[in-house]
C-alpha cells in the first residue's frame, strides 16, 4: 500500500492549536497504518474519544479538548487516516468503511480506554456508533452530534445525496473551504488554512475524496450487514447516550428523532438543539459540546 505523510511543517503556528500529536500503528485487515492522536488531560481521568468527521481532522476539537482536559477527562483526538498526521494511502481503494473501523478499534485497544465517553460527529458517529456497539464494555456513555449509522434501508436525503455528488465529480476538492461550507460562523482565513494543512496536493486528498462514498446507501452495501448488527447492539443500549445536533444542519437533520426513538440509553436524558449550529457543530459551539460531556460524566 503506498501511502503519504503530510511534512510536519505544515501544522506550525496553527491557530488555538497547541497539542502535542503522538503515534500509534494500527491494523485493520492486515493493513497496518499510522495514526496520529492527541491525548491530553489526566491519566487516571475517564477517557472521551473525540471522533472527527470529513473533511477535517482533530483540529476540529480545538475549543473542546482544553475545556474537558481542565474537567478531568482524558482527552483522545485522533485524526483518521486520510487526514490530519496520520497516513494517507493513495489509493481510493485502500478505504473502505469496514478498515477505518478497525484501525479506530486498534487504537482503542491499543490504548485500553475503559469507561469511556464517545463524542462522535459526522462520520465520527458512523464509526464511532460501531465501535460502541461491538465493544460495549469499553463504553460508559455517548454524545451524538450531526450524525447517524445508515443501513441502506432507508433514504439518505438530498443534501447527502448533492453532497456525494459533489465529492465525486468536483475537479478541484478545496478542504478548507467546505469545512467552511458547513459552519454556520465564517471561519477566518487561519483557520480555513489549517483545515488545509493536512493536504498538500491531490495525492494527499484520497481518503477525503472517498468518505461520502463509502456512506451505505443501498441495503447491500458492503457495510450494510455490519450496521444492521449494531444496530441489534443500539437498540438495547441503556447506557446514557445524548443527542446534540445543529438545528441548521441540511444533512443530518431529523437524525437525533431517529436516535432517540431506537436507543433506550436516550430516554431521559437532557438532549440539546444547537440553534446556531450547523453540519460542523464542534466550530459553531464547541464549549457548549464541551459542558454536554462534561454535564454526562458528572450524571455518572
């Protein structure tokens, strides 16, 4: 598998942006890849697994991981690979839904986090959902935001579906400029470069290019059966799982209903509208999130 690594200088002098990125190799199907992480607060603190999206990478939790760190929490950011530091393969073909969630699981497992808080957004709940459904010992609680853990079974929308479109067929694929797309805030031109940073060319821009893809649409989809089996795994979860989706997000909106109405780990449980808030939630109200985690394991 060929794969790149984006040159170290690029992430210099990036605003709010003072963490540290360590290493792990992990394996999915054979494939053994670096991911890089941030891993910030206590040692002895409850663990959260702050699960990006696509296009971005860990640098999407910048107004999150020092409030949680300050409350205790140890805080695990990684980035995917594809994005941020961790590896970018080359090919399309060397992503598929089944090995971003195994390499997650690695790291998980690698790390031993027990007890721990998901935050997943984005494609952050596609993979992170499964990881909670078939570790669930390792989990204690969920926060959901902009997200959703399709099977094919049902349609995915017209916003995903002009999204997906878009992603395969736009000759020029600007990273910076959808993440700014997706916010409800104007990112400045700092922050728009640093969501850059991560791809200097074309070649680094595989992994990106292929997520929306990969989204199952159809009910054979290859990853089809697997959500479907978290799903059985969801559906009887009665741990807190809270839902905080941006009311001004076209793509997932309606979702947190659907959580809501499935997991019995919802019921009770203090779910946020985000008003201002769009598909990118961690940038329009990252402290909010932040106090949402923070308000769940003090609930524990």
């Amino acid at each position: 598998m060929e794969r790149l690594r984006t040159p170290d200088d690029r992430f210099a002098g990036l605003p709010d942006w003072p963490y540290d990125s360590h290493d792990a190799q992990v394996a999915a199907d054979g494939t053994r890849v670096r991911m890089a992480y941030v891993d910030e607060g206590p040692r002895d603190g409850r663990p959260v697994l702050l699960l990006h999206g696509e296009p971005s990478w860990s640098y999407l939790y910048r107004f999150m991981i020092g409030p949680l760190a300050a409350g205790g929490l140890r805080v695990i950011a990684p980035d995917l690979i594809g994005f941020g530091r961790s590896d970018k393969p080359v090919a399309r073909e060397d992503y598929t839904y089944a090995r971003h969630v195994g390499w997650v699981t690695d790291l998980v497992t690698q790390l031993d986090l027990r007890d721990a808080l998901l935050f997943g957004q984005d494609w952050g709940g596609l993979i992170g959902l499964r990881l909670v459904a078939e570790q669930p010992d390792r989990f204690a609680g969920v926060v959901a935001s902009n997200t959703f853990l399709p099977t094919g079974d049902q349609p995915l929308g017209d916003a995903f579906h002009q999204w997906r479109t878009f992603s395969q067929t736009a000759p020029e694929f600007h990273i910076g400029q959808i993440v700014n797309a997706g916010t409800h805030r104007d990112l400045t031109p700092a922050e728009i470069a640093a969501y850059d940073a991560p791809f200097p060319d074309d070649r680094h821009k595989a992994g990106a290019r292929q997520f929306p893809a990969l989204v199952p649409a159809t009910p054979d989809d290859p990853a089809a059966a697997a959500n479907r089996a978290a799903w059985q795994v969801l559906e009887a979860w009665d741990k807190p799982f809270v839902c905080a989706f941006g009311a001004l997000d076209p793509i997932t909106r309606g979702a947190d209903r659907v959580l809501q109405e499935r997991i019995p780990g919802t019921a009770g449980q203090p779910h946020v509208t985000l008003e201002q808030a769009a598909h990118f939630s961690q940038e329009d109200a990252g402290p909010q999130l932040a106090q949402v985690i923070l308000d769940l394991e003090a609930r524990l």
